[in-house]
C-alpha cells in the first residue's frame, strides 16, 4: 500500500489546485461551494502515477495501483463529465443580473405599466434636465472621477510604469463603458427603460471583474448619473408620445366641435327657413280670415326644434353617449363606451365602423343627456379597472358584457327609452365560415 506521503492531491475540474507538496490539514473537507465530486474520481494519486502525467504518460488512480497502467476512454470520460458538471454548476449560481434579458416585449409585459422615475411637466422639462446632466457626466470624466483605480499597481518594478499602464486602461475601459451606455441610449424606446439598465450594469460589473488585478471599477457616482441619464430620456420619450396623443386628441376634438357647430348652423339655417314658410302661409290666411291647424301645429314643432338646436349650441356638455360592440374585432364580451355631439349620431358610428375595423360596430343604445360629458365619465370611471389598455385611459373599451353597462347606465339615470342586449354581429357571423379552422373561436366552433 502506498504511504499518504507518496501521494499527491488530485483535484476535479472546477477545484482549485493546491501548491507543490500540498497535504490536507487534519479535519479537512473540500469546500461546499465547489463542484460535486464526480463518480469514479480519485483524489490521491501515486507520486509516480502523477509525474509520469506531468511527462505526458497516462496517469493512473491509486485505487488501480494494482491494474495495468492504461489510461481508459472511461477514465477521459469522467474528466470530462466532471468538467461539464462544474460548468453547469457555475452557471446554475452564476446571479441573475449577469444574464441581461434583451426581450422587449417580455420585460415590458413583466414590469407593467411604466410609471415616470423623474415626474416632470412638460418634455421640454426633461430635455433642459439631461442638458444639465449631461455636463455633470462631462464633468466627472475631465476630473478624472469616472472611473477608480490602483494607484500603487507596478509594472517591470515600476510604480511609474504601473501608473502608465493603469491610466492607459481605465481609458479604455471608460470608454467601453460609455459605448454601452450610448448605445443604450440610442436603442432606447418608451416604456423599454428596464432593459438598457440590465444591459449598463452588465457592463459595468464585466469591466470590474476584468480591472480587479488593479481595482478598477466605473465609480458609483458616475454609474449613477448615467443611469439617471437613461432614466430621463425614458421619461423624456414617454412624455412626448403622450404630449403627440395629446395633440392629436385636441386635433380631433376641434375637427369634431368644428363639424357639430356646422351641423348646428346648417339646422338651424333650415329650420328659419321653414319657420318663416309657415309663418308666412298663417299670416296670408289669417287676413283671408282663415286659419290651418295643421299648419299651426307644424309652426310649433318647429319653434320647439329651433329652441333645442339652440341648447345643443349653447350647452357644449350635451349629446349622446353610446354603447356599442364589435365581436368580430375584439370579442363577445368587450364594449366602447363613448360620447358625441352630431345631430345625427349614427353618423358617428358609422365613422368608427370604417376601414380601420373589420366589420361594423353593433349599437346597444344612444342616450341623450344634457350633460354627457359627466356621466361618459362616471361610466369610465366605473369600468376603468376593466380598461383593454390600462397604459392609456383615453381609449374607451372595456371587458364588461353590455348588460353590465346596461345596469350601471341605470343606475345613474333611471330610464333607458331603447337598449339592446345582444349583438347581431351580422357581417361576423357571416364571415366565420369562410375562416380557416384555426382561426375560428371556440364558441363560434360549438355553433
């Protein structure tokens, strides 16, 4: 049997290799933290057996002394399993952060609604506010605080030299650092703010571990300015969609009041018209000493027109709020819930039914009410929690069966005249069979 002193330590992949002549201290366990030890290994291994791999001969485990030396494509085989295992392992504790997930649409899906990390009022805000960041982070560079080193690393015995060559590589570490994070900064998009953060600390934390001979790493202050950086244009993006939707809701609003007020206009242009036509034929048979009920009764219908065309265009709150629902494009349960001022509000469904929707909206009611705009609110306000996009609170559909609105439509205003409950769906349930199978749904299937 082989003395303890003729054998020499044999680490697996993944363990650290002791110095020349190593002997395990009394008590010794390998440490919890490294690789298993793979089946079939061996830890000590003959003196002979261990030179002879050093020469380039096949080395052989003291357990086999007593066997031929020959080294087997099982024993290579055990190498490399132990190799695979400490790699797998590593990776398994390797944390989370190194691992920086580039799917968009995952991150944004896991974070949820975006909410401003520096609420400010206006875009033009944030941009005056990277402008100012911007000279913070120029500053930090030309005071040589970006980025933190050694300053008593040597180089060929020389503190000089070691100096040299710990500035020359902070520079171009900073400088990966920075290209990075601009590049970040130009791949950004609202709302993806998340991912260019990951994607900055990874750089960050690669540069540290590849600078820790020289302790360098990109100080806290100036990766927290470039985070900041990131943080801002993420606002400064998101603002300004909302800044465009803004617009373009004032836009359309205009286009919409503009179109109503000449609805008005022509209305009431009609109605004068009229009124004055009958006026006229009662004053002529008046002084024949004649007079027309029928006429009399016209005369007063349109008296009672104009007054209400009058209202609607002195009352900017009144109109018509609609319920409506398109199955085909958004499902059974899913209904718009909306408002509008025309004389005539079918036309207004008619326009949302156009080319940017598949099949025509069904119409479950249009109420009247003096003051629309509130209870348009209030009906939002009650379904908002069943809002299709809970990122914008301007859209208007909502997962609630038209019943449900029905209800609550009740509620506030105690009688609905007309409301129909169901959807015809009529150019849906057409189509449905010319779908491919696979596209059809379960329900229509069941049909």
């Amino acid at each position: 049997m082989t003395s303890v002193k003729a054998m020499v330590f044999n680490p697996p992949p993944g363990w650290p290799k002791p110095p020349a002549g190593w002997q395990p201290p009394a008590g010794w366990t390998p440490d919890p933290s490294w690789p298993a030890l793979p089946a079939s290994w061996s830890l000590w291994l003959s003196a002979d057996a261990s030179s002879s791999e050093e020469t380039g001969s096949p080395a052989l485990p003291i357990e086999s002394a007593s066997t031929p030396v020959v080294r087997s494509d099982a024993n290579r085989l055990v190498e490399l399993e132990a190799e695979n295992a400490a790699l797998r392992q590593r990776l398994a504790s390797a944390h989370g952060d190194d691992l920086v997930d580039l799917d968009d649409a995952r991150v944004l899906q896991s974070v949820g609604i975006y909410r401003f990390h520096h609420p400010l009022e206006t875009a033009a805000a944030y941009q005056n506010r990277l402008d100012t960041l911007e000279t913070r982070i120029a500053d930090l560079v030309r005071e040589e605080r970006a980025i933190e080193k050694s300053e008593l690393f040597t180089f060929n015995n020389s503190l000089a030299q070691g100096r040299r060559m710990t500035s020359d590589l902070s520079k171009l570490m900073l400088r990966a650092y920075n290209a990075e994070a601009d590049n970040a900064l130009r791949t950004l998009k609202a709302g993806n703010v998340v991912t260019a953060k990951r994607r900055l600390d990874a750089s960050r934390t690669a540069i540290a571990r590849l600078g820790a001979l020289m302790e360098m790493h990109i100080s806290d202050a100036f990766h927290a300015l470039r985070e900041e950086e990131i943080e801002l244009t993420a606002d400064w993006l998101m603002k300004k969609q909302l800044e465009r939707e803004d617009a373009r809701e004032v836009r359309a609003r205009i286009k919409e009041e503009n179109r109503v007020q000449k609805e008005l206009d022509e209305e009431r242009s009609r109605l004068d018209k009229e009124r004055s036509h009958l006026a006229n034929a009662l004053k002529s048979l008046e002084e024949q000493g004649q007079t027309d009920e029928d006429l009399v009764r016209r005369l007063a219908a349109v008296d009672e027109a104009i007054a209400d065309n009058d209202f609607r265009a002195a009352n900017i709150r009144a109109g018509y709020v609609y319920v409506i629902s398109n199955e085909g494009a958004f499902g059974p349960d899913v209904v718009k819930i909306g408002l509008t001022r025309r004389l005539t509000p079918t036309d207004r469904i008619a326009e949302l039914s156009g080319a940017s929707v598949p099949f025509r909206f069904d119409t479950h009611t249009l109420f009247f009410s003096e003051d629309a705009v509130t209870l348009e609110n209030e009906l939002h306000k009650h379904f908002a929690d069943r809002a299709l996009n809970q990122a914008n609170s301007r859209k208007e559909f909502f997962f609630a069966k038209p019943t449900e609105v029905r209800d609550v439509l009740l509620q506030k205003v105690g009688n609905i005249l007309e409301f129909s409950d169901l959807a015809e769906a009529t150019e849906y349930r057409q189509s449905l069979k010319s779908w491919p199978a696979s596209s059809r749904p379960r329900q229509a299937e069941a049909v």
